[in-house]
C-alpha cells in the first residue's frame, strides 16, 4: 500500500493532511507498506530500483547495508518489528528500505510505519535529514523495546519464583532468544550509520547533518551497549532459574511425601485394630476413642520428626 507525503515548514504531512499544496506536485516522501506486484514492478521500472535490493527490504534475515546506484542511494536497515500476542514473547526484527534520490525518498517496509511524530520532526530540513531522523527514531524504537523486554522479564521473574511448570521458562527462553536477535540487528545497523559517515559527501550532508550523525552513533552505541548487557543476563542467569523450578518441585515432592506419610501411619494403628482378632483393647468402653488417639499420636510423631530434620 502506498501513501505520500510532503514536507512542508519543516514537518512531513500526509497528502490528506497537506490541503494548501497541490495533489499534482511531486510528493518527496513516498511510503510502500507491504507493497503489491503492481508496486514492486513499478518500483523496478519507473525508478530503476534493484529488484535483488528491493526484495532485501521485505526479508527479515537479511542483514543491513548501503549500496549506491547511478541516480540514488539504497539503505536496507533494520528495525523493531511491532509486537503482537501472537509472538509468545518473542521480540522479532524486520527491514526497511530507505531509496534516496536527488528529490524524493522512497521508503519499501513490510508493514505499517509508525507517523512521522515528535519533536525530532518538526524541523526536516532536507530529504537527508530526514533519513537520518528516521534511523534515529528506528535506535529509539529498539531502546523502547529493550525497556519493555526488561519489565517483561523481570515479571516472568517473578512467577518463576514459584512456579513448578516450564512455561514460564519458555517465555523467557522466548525473551532470550529476541534479545540475540535485536543485538546482531543494532550492530548491524551500527556498520550502516559508520558509512553513512564515512560517506557524508557523497550523499550531501551538511555540517548539521554530521553533528546529528555523531550523535546517532553515539545513541546507537549505547543503545548496543544495552542489549548486549540484556542477552548476557539472560544467558547466565537461565540456568539458576531452571535451576529454582526444580527446587520448587522437590520440595513440592517433600511435602507430598510428608502427607502420604502421616496418613499411612494412622491408617496401619488402625488396620491393626480392626483384624479379626480378640484383642483385651477392643472390649473396652472406650476402644474407639484409644484407638483414634493413637493413630492422631502416630500423625503427630511424623510430623514432630519431620520438622526436627528439615531444621538440620
């Protein structure tokens, strides 16, 4: 699907949005989310884009980079795919292409983009300010994630706690496993953001734009530094959590076994008692009650016995 843009004092409007400009100018931002076959080959036809580069903006596993041709320059980045419930907590990856040309930006993504929102858009003043703005909110978009991974986490912590059951390790394997793949994505992206400054020239930045540039890096460095932290204690704590459900299952076996235990007792003073054999005991007037009483006894022994043990 595709949806047009301008960028009028500084800000990027929808075509719905920007009224005062006519529909028949060229619109400099244009969006293909999901695109069709009519949209790709349009792509590759009428703006002379690379159908291998094109097809590397919709495939998740490829890995980013920048190419240049003759009228444009061709960015394949990675960013955050947005999460769903269907996902079971794993946090997954998708591309982007940005196609820079002299008067346009062609952005192919294989789903819906978030708007163009926030004070980081409000003074566009250039198409390639623009790209470097939306690599920006793509670093801010992962250190969103990576907060809400961590909530994620520390709640799934909290459960493993107590649980007895593999599902809530799954989950966190599940986390563990996004993790890896939002690491390998930023540093992929971090190669990308280095030539975009190794080649500021090339693709026209000004002074302003290289200022922006290295505060990118150094936002996109830390933004590494962060997920790489995340994915080691994920790694090295997974086996003390699994380690902390087996615990909880052996002492939900202890206790098991204390139950059958105290009743198994009981129920052998009271089988002995009800044999048929003329025992003095069972004449007595109070037979019934003796014999209640010492299978209580005998209930209350094991548990005495159990509780100076487990103080050991």
């Amino acid at each position: 699907m595709q949806k047009l843009f301008h960028v009028c004092d500084g800000r990027v409007l929808d075509l719905q949005s920007a009224i005062s400009i006519p529909v028949s100018q060229e619109c400099p931002l244009r969006i293909y989310a999901n695109p069709d076959e009519a949209e790709k080959r349009a792509l590759i036809q009428d703006l002379k884009i690379d159908e291998h580069t094109l097809a590397s903006a919709l495939d998740p596993d490829e890995l980013a980079r920048i190419e240049f041709e003759p009228d444009h320059m061709a960015v394949i980045l990675k960013r955050p795919k947005n999460y769903s419930a269907e996902d079971q907590y794993v946090f997954k990856v998708s591309s982007m292409g940005l196609f820079l040309f002299k008067d346009k930006l062609i952005i192919v993504a294989p789903e819906e983009m978030p708007p163009f929102e926030g004070r980081i858009f409000n003074k566009i003043a250039s198409l390639q300010d623009l790209l470097l703005k939306i690599v920006w909110r793509t670093v801010t978009h992962y250190l969103e994630h990576l907060k809400i991974i961590n909530m994620i986490s520390n709640e799934v912590e909290t459960k493993i706690n107590k649980a007895m059951e593999n599902r809530y390790l799954i989950n966190l394997f599940a986390l563990e496993k996004g993790m890896v793949y939002y690491h390998n994505a930023i540093h992929s992206n971090a190669v990308v953001i280095e030539k975009l400054k190794v080649n500021a020239a090339k693709i026209g930045l000004t002074t302003e734009n290289l200022e922006f540039l290295d505060d990118l890096v150094i936002e996109n460095s830390q933004c590494e530094k962060q997920a790489e932290i995340y994915s080691n204690v994920f790694a090295s704590l997974m086996d003390a959590r699994v380690s902390v459900v087996n615990n909880n299952l052996n002492v939900l076996m202890k206790t098991l076994n204390l139950i059958t235990i105290a009743i198994m007792i009981p129920t052998l003073v009271v089988s002995a008692f009800s044999m048929n054999v003329n025992l003095p005991l069972l004449r007595h007037p109070y037979a019934f009650w003796i014999i209640l009483g010492l299978a209580a006894v005998s209930s209350a022994t094991v548990v005495l016995v159990w509780k100076l043990t487990s103080r050991k």
